[in-house]
C-alpha cells in the first residue's frame, strides 16, 4: 500500500473513533477483547507500524517542512492507544479527543505535504 492511502486510510480511523466511543458510552458495555477489540486493534496496528517505516523513510528522503520522525513516533503512539481505547466506555474524553486531534493534524499536514507534488513522495507512495 502507497504511503498516502494508509496516512488516508489512518486519517478515516481516526474519524472512527470518536463515534465508537460515543456509541460504547450510550451502550454502556464492555467490549468483547478477543472478539471486537484485539482482531480490530490488530490490523490498525499493522497498518501504524507499516505506515510508520514508509513515514520514516519519506521524511529522510523529502525532508518535508512541516512533519519531522519525533512527530510520526508520537501520533503511531497515540493512534495505537487511542484506537484501542474508544472501545471503552470509561476511557476520558478529554484526551481521547486532544490525541484524536493531534493525529488528525499531522496526518493531514503529511497528506498536504506529499500532495505539493514532491517527486521522493510520489516514490514513497508507489513503494509497497
């Protein structure tokens, strides 16, 4: 997959979250670990790690002006946490939307980045 489908394919998780979480307040339940939140949390963590080598290798070749390697390392962390968390009904709003948010922004500066057409982003985005 081209580095800017899984940062889109990223930013489109992100957005599913927040009514996830939603939803599970209203139902008021617990999730069923092995059977909704581990098969889901899995494959999203597969596509941040793989996302995260692309990410890394295109910010040494690009040098985009906006998106740095701390940055990338950061919003992996976040996104692995928080996908997991909005199917807990008890997990915090506050910071479940503030680390939603910050994803959110780097992943659309990123897209915006290797949209302004530069040639080592079309290389990533063609590396599988």
């Amino acid at each position: 997959m081209k580095l800017y489908e899984m940062t889109a394919e990223l930013l489109d998780e992100c957005g599913k979250c927040r009514p996830r979480h939603a939803r599970m307040r209203e139902e008021e339940r617990e999730p069923d670990f092995f059977g909704e939140v581990k098969p889901y949390a899995d494959r999203v963590h597969q596509l941040i790690s793989d996302w995260v080598k692309l990410s890394v290798e295109w910010i040494r070749q690009e040098r985009p002006k906006h998106v740095r390697e701390p940055q990338i390392e950061n919003a992996a962390e976040m996104m692995t946490q928080f996908v997991v968390q909005s199917f807990y009904p008890k997990t915090g709003k506050k910071r479940f939307y503030d680390s939603i948010q910050s994803a959110e922004y780097l992943l659309k500066t990123m897209m915006a980045a290797m949209e302004e057409g530069t040639d080592g982003a079309e290389q990533t985005k063609d590396h599988q």
